[in-house]
C-alpha cells in the first residue's frame, strides 16, 4: 500500500532499505525531518552532532568501519562540513555514504540561497536529484550502491519544495548489508601529500567512470513530446513544467554532476528550441554552452528565488494568471515573531533599550533583529557573533567594545561558538557574550543537543555544563542569570559591559514552547493602566493595543504567564486573573 | 492546470494547526484512490508567521503547489490570511473563513489597522462565501483547537469527499486523547448550516 511522505521522510526510508545503520546530522531547515525520522527505525544508530562538520566526520568513520552512512544538512551546513567533504572525496568510501545537501530556494528559513550542485563539481562527486518522495526514497537507495560502486560519497540535492511536500511512496523491502571488513589502508585513508597525489589521480578516473555512467543512468530519462520545444531539467522544476508545458519534450535529469554530455548533445539535436529550466545559478546551462549549444535559460528566468508553475507559464507560455477576486487596500503583514512568552525576548528588550551594539546569531534569537525589539546589527552565519564583536573591537578599540555585545544561542554555541570564544581569551579581548540557553535547538523544532542530557533517541546523556566549560576556556566572569528577572538582567549586562576583559553571561530559562512550568495567564487592571505602551514595545504576541480605548489588553489564548510584561510595567497594572 | 486536479489551499496563522487540516484531507483523498501531492512550510513559519498549506489530488498530480487563480477551495484559518490568499482561489471557487481574528504585530504595535468587516468584504465579491466560527464551534466540541477538523468537516462535505475516509484519517493522525473531540468537530463541520 502507498503511504504520504514528506520528501525528508522518504530519504530516511530509503537509507533504512539500503542497509544504513549509522546516521548523523545537524538540524537545519530544511533537512532536520530526515535524521529525527531515521532514529526512530529499529536496530539503527542516529545521532545530532554538535556540527555539520562532525557529522561528517563520524560519517567517514563509520563508512571506514565498513557502515553504510547517511548525513544530512542544510545547504549551509555543507560549508561546515566542506573541508572533510573535499578530501573524502579523495580517500573515497569503505561503506557507501550519501550526503543530502537541503537547499533552501527562496530563503524560506535560511540566510543565503547558495546552489550546492556548486560542491559536486569542486569536490568532484556525483550529485543526484530527485523530483517527488518515490523518488527521493528510490534515489537515495540507489545512491549507497553508486558510493560503493565508484568508491566515493554521493550527495543528494534535495531544495525546501521537495523535502517539505507529501507524495505517494511505495516502500521496498530492507536489505541487510553485513557490515565491511576493515583492513588498515594507509594509502587510501591517510591523505599525506605522498598518497594524496596518488588518490587524485583515482579521483580523475574515477570522473570518467562517472560521465560513462550517467550518459546510460536509468535515473535520467527522456519523455519525448512536441519536438519544437525541449526543456532539459531536474528536481522539483520538472513537476512545473508537466504543469504548464505539458506537450513539450524533456530531458529530465536525476545526475546533475557530471552531466551526461552524449545524452543532452542527442537530445538537443532533436529539438528545435532548448532550454534549461533549473531553480538558483545556471549550473546546467553553462556547461551546455561550454560544449557550444545554443540553449535559453537564466536569460528569461530568475537566478534568485524559488520558482513556480505561474513564473514558468508566464515566462515559456507568455500567460499571466489574472486572480478571478480581488479586495480594495492593503492587507498587514505578518512577520514572524518571537513566540509569546519567550523568556529570551527581554534580554533583546534591554539591548534595544541601552542602544547596544549587537553582533547577532543564527535561530530563532536572529528575530530580535525585527521591529520593535530591534536589537541586532548583523546576523552572518552558525558561531559568528562572537568573532564578529572580537573584530568590531580590534577595529573601534575599547570604548566601542564597552557598548557591543555577542548574542549567541545554546546549541549554536555548541556548533561553532566555542573556538571564537577562545579566540577572545587568547587575544585578550573585551567582549561580552551573552549566551541565550533556551535548552533546546528550537528554530529547527526542538531538537535536543550535547547541552540538554538527551539523545536523538531520547537517552539520557552526559550534560554538557556551558558554565563550567566556559571557566576552562579561561573566561573569569561568568555569570548566570534568569532571564524574566529583568532588573537583575539589566544590572548584570552594563556591569559587564563596563568591565575590562571578557565575560560571559548565560541567560538561563527553556523555551516558552517546551517548559513544563505553566503559569495562568496575565490580565491589564484597567483602571491602572497609563497608556504609556511600554507592554506593547516588548514585541509580546500576547498582548496588543485598543487604540479607541487607549489601553493594552492580554490575550488569554497566547499569554502564557511568563510575567515578563509585570516587569516591564512601571503601575502594576499587570496581574495575574486571579487578583482581578 | 489539469481540470482532474482538485486544489485546496489552507491558509492561516502558526499554530493554528493548518499541517493537521492538510494531511486529513489528504490522506482521505489518498484512501479514494487519487494521486496526492501536499506542500507545507516548516521553520520560520511556525514563529506567529503567515502559514500556508497546499492540498492537491487527482488522477495524476505533478507540481505540489497550487497556481495563482486555481484553487478550487480557500479554507481561512483567520480572516487576514483569507484576504491575503484571495489572489489564488479560481473563478467560481469555494472560500470557507472562519471568523478569528488574530492580530499580527504591525496592528498589535498600532502601526497599522486591521481592516474591518473582511469576511464581509470578500463575500461581497466572491460568490461562494461560507463564513463560519469554526473556533466557537470547536469549543463546543470541546476544544477550540479543533477548529481546523471543523473547517475539514465543511470542505469536505462541499468537494463530497468521504466523511468516512475523513473520520479515518483523523483516527490515525490526531494523538489517541483528542480523536473524539476531533470526530465530533468533524460532524460539526459536516453538518454546518451556512
């Protein structure tokens, strides 16, 4: 029987069927779904690694203990993760490897829209693309035999479209693939410069058997139409143009690295127009134009953004969908927003109202950048709060350095905010790094991490001490401090602001979302009640303003009683329902 | 688009349980023999953000999202966001609001006001307009979040789905404490007089 899958789902499934027992992975939208998934198949080992780069690394022991392996990232995640990939693929594989490389077209979730079909051709791997679940799930089970066969990691490009919609799957039949001998092989595992050389000559063979291969792939396919038109394309831009330009001719492609020349050269010949329909950068196209065909891409559609049906028919057809109903004036909008009662919106609150500095971080903590908090002056990648402060204060000395601070969340702490840190105690800097310990991955939906003393598989485990560990790096000052006490909060951020040397504070308190304490929801007393609006500054979803009444009003759906609004408010006017 | 192909567009505000509304109708859809193609949005979304789900099926389904001006049905979680969408419900199509309103930031800030009388506004343009207070209903039921299996309950019987398949779907997706309250809003929904 068929069953809905999301396409993260089926990618799991296909690993399980292949025979994989070791998982490893970093959450990131949109790829968190595979690895949570695979952990809950039975006689299967999964772990969330600190970092991409990790993962990667216990996915090379793994496959050089004889496993097949399976990690998974966001398109980020594989810069992480770049320097073992690029040497992986000179020492190639024991048990089969597949890295899915999630990328995000249109930043659903993301802070860049890098196209990492960019990384199969630099680090000269076969890079496979699926279109639906069924063949997420079967192309992914084809991909550990393709690792095995050609001595190399295969990386699945999957984008957010695909990981995130239900299709129908057909599951198969597990296979049980009895764990590789291991036999000491220094030459092909230990990258010396000596055996380097010799492994990059395999890795150039090993190209050519691949561009043999993919010109007779069964996962390419043609499906012949009207051959006045031909599109040659791959992933979810195949199931738009059935849509919109369901005659025409198609090159679907599963291999998008190498590309098979002879395959797309025939296919070409047999049409009169070619295009190239392919979401991100034109890395199909280019190639086409370096062997000399005349091909119609990037020059009618966008480089940026995620496509769709309508894009391509109004593009290829030359047909604008006019919307049948339409509504006079403007509708608001509606950002999201840290949640109602997040415990960490107040140490935004203060930041914004001190005017600081804020080098800011990846989650959920990067939308106190958002208005009215505002409290963020640059957001780069995993970890780079804290260097970025360490820069900002080498280059404006320390009176700047009394007025910046480091915004950082628990596990991204964890993934890369560790080595800056040391950085600042090594070159005696000044910083102030507030770490926001919410005790969970939470942007990506609650993953758990070295920091919360649970597993993947929901065991407990050693819990990592983010106090103690950062004593050990050499930082002096630390202190902990909840972050609903705003007052203390206050006090503890301009005392260290204003001490020579580094510190750190760590602002302590579970995501609003997974803490077991739950308190009534707050009332506004309405006859005390200024309409000063300092409430409604704090960005708080629970609460919002009646401009006719000229007063603030809790919604009793969403507060979840945190108090920090009690705090805030200068008249007492806030309480809890059972004063009133 | 292919005129097989049935588009249902589910819209509202994080939270509100529009992922749930979308793998009901789908799995029932699946459970009558059509090809089905869901598309939803995770991460950012769930932070208070605008939230939109895609429901497709048929005989044979390719892209997992709805073409602007194609959807047959709009269910409203929230009646900004049926204002919002409006653009992708078809000529002739079925708009289903419920009539909770959720203020987003720019209004609660009072930066912006949030316009008055929408379902009005919308039923006066589009024909096939059912307002309903699926979160009061739901109360009823005996929880307000089964607002959404409400609106399931109406749409379904309006694209005459299965009320059974729909009853399964909930049995096998909803946590075993919630099923009845979800089966009641169902019925609820089912039996809705516009």
């Amino acid at each position: 029987m068929k069953k809905l899958m999301i396409g993260n789902q089926a990618i799991a499934r296909g690993a399980y069927e292949a025979g994989v027992t070791v998982a490893a992975a970093y959450p990131g939208t949109p790829s968190t779904e595979i690895v949570d998934g695979f952990s809950k198949f039975e006689g299967v080992y999964a772990e969330w690694s600190p970092n991409e780069k990790v993962a990667l690394e216990v996915g090379f022991g793994a496959s050089l203990g004889g496993a097949r392996t399976l990690v998974t990232m966001k398109h980020v995640g594989v810069n992480v993760a770049a320097d073992p990939l690029y040497t992986m693929s000179y020492t190639g594989v024991t048990g089969g490897v597949v890295l899915v490389s999630a990328d995000d077209p249109g930043m659903h979730s993301s802070q860049n829209e890098q196209d990492n079909r960019g990384y199969g051709k630099f680090a000269k791997l076969l890079v496979i693309e699926p279109s639906d679940s069924q063949e997420a799930l079967d192309f992914t089970r084809e991909a550990f035999d393709l690792s095995e066969e050609f001595d190399s990691p295969v990386m699945l490009r999957v984008t957010t479209r695909l990981c995130h919609s239900q299709s129908l799957v057909e599951e198969g039949v597990k296979q049980d693939v009895p764990l590789k001998e291991y036999k000491k092989n220094e030459a092909k595992y230990v990258m010396l410069p000596g055996f380097a050389r010799l492994r990059h000559i395999e890795v150039e063979k090993r190209m050519d058997r691949l561009r043999d291969y993919v010109e007779t792939s069964p996962l390419n396919r043609v499906e012949w139409g009207d051959r006045s038109i031909g599109i040659i394309t791959s992933g979810i831009p195949y199931q738009y143009i059935k849509e919109v330009l369901p005659e025409a001719s198609v090159l679907k492609l599963a291999t998008v690295n190498p590309l098979p020349e002879k395959l797309i050269r025939d296919f070409a010949a047999k049409v009169e127009k070619l295009y190239v329909i392919e979401e991100l950068e034109p890395v199909i196209e280019e190639q086409l134009k370096a062997w000399g065909l005349d091909v119609t891409g990037k020059d009618l559609l966008p480089i940026i953004g995620e496509y769709s049906p309508e894009l391509l028919e109004q593009v290829l057809v030359g047909r604008t969908a006019e919307p049948p109903y339409t509504l006079e004036g403007s509708i608001p909008g509606r950002p999201p927003l840290l949640c109602p009662g997040c415990p960490h919106r107040a140490v935004f609150h203060i930041l914004n109202k001190k005017k600081l500095t804020v080098a800011g971080d990846i989650g959920c903590y990067t939308l106190g950048a958002l208005k009215p908090l505002g409290a963020m002056d640059s957001t780069l990648c995993m970890g780079a709060s804290i260097g970025t402060a360490m820069g900002m204060e080498k280059a404006r000395g320390i009176e700047g350095s009394r007025k910046t601070v480091a915004v950082i969340g628990d596990s991204t702490f964890i993934h890369s905010g560790i080595t800056p840190l040391i950085d600042v105690v090594y070159n005696q800097g000044n910083t102030t790094v507030i770490i926001l310990d919410n005790s969970t991955t939470a942007m990506t939906g609650h993953q758990d991490h070295p920091g919360t003393g649970v597993t993947i598989q929901k065991a407990e485990a050693p819990k990592l001490d983010l106090e103690a560990m950062v004593k050990a790096i050499g930082i002096r000052r630390v202190t902990a401090v909840d972050p609903i006490n705003i007052k203390e909060l206050e006090k503890v951020i301009m005392e260290e602001l204003a001490f020579e040397g580094p510190s750190v504070i760590i602002a302590v308190r579970p995501c609003a979302l997974i803490d077991s304490n739950k308190y009534p929801p707050l009332v506004v007393e309405k006859d005390k009640c200024k309409a000063c609006k300092a409430c409604i500054k704090i960005g708080c979803t629970g609460m919002y303003w009646v401009e006719e009444e000229k007063l603030a009003y809790i919604n009793p759906d969403l507060c979840i009683g945190c108090g920090l609004c009690v705090e805030i408010c200068k008249f007492d006017a806030v309480v809890e329902r059972a004063v009133m | 688009m292919s005129a097989n192909t049935t588009n249902i567009l589910i819209v509202g505000v994080g939270g509100q349980g529009t992922l749930l509304a979308s793998r009901v109708l789908a799995q029932a859809a699946m459970d009558l023999g059509h090809d089905v193609k869901v598309s939803e949005i995770h991460g950012m979304a769930q932070r208070g953000g605008s939230v939109v789900s895609q429901v497709r099926y048929g005989p044979q389904v390719f892209s997992p999202i709805i073409k602007m001006g194609e959807a047959d049905v709009i269910m409203a979680f929230e009646k900004l966001e049926a204002a919002r969408y409006l653009s992708y419900l078809r000529k002739d199509g079925l708009i289903v609001i419920n009539t909770e309103s959720i203020d987003p930031l720019p209004v609660m800030s009072g930066a912006d006001v949030y316009p008055e009388n929408l379902e009005q506004k919308i039923a006066a343009v589009v024909p096939n307009t059912v307002i309903m207070d699926a979160s009061g209903i739901a109360e009823e039921c005996g929880n307000i979040k089964a607002a959404n299996i409400v609106m399931v309950g109406r749409v379904g019987k309006a694209l005459q789905m299965s009320k059974d398949s729909l009853a399964q779907a909930i049995k096998t997706l909803v946590p075993s404490k919630a099923i009845d309250i979800n089966l009641r809003a169902l019925d609820a929904g089912w039996d809705f007089m516009d």
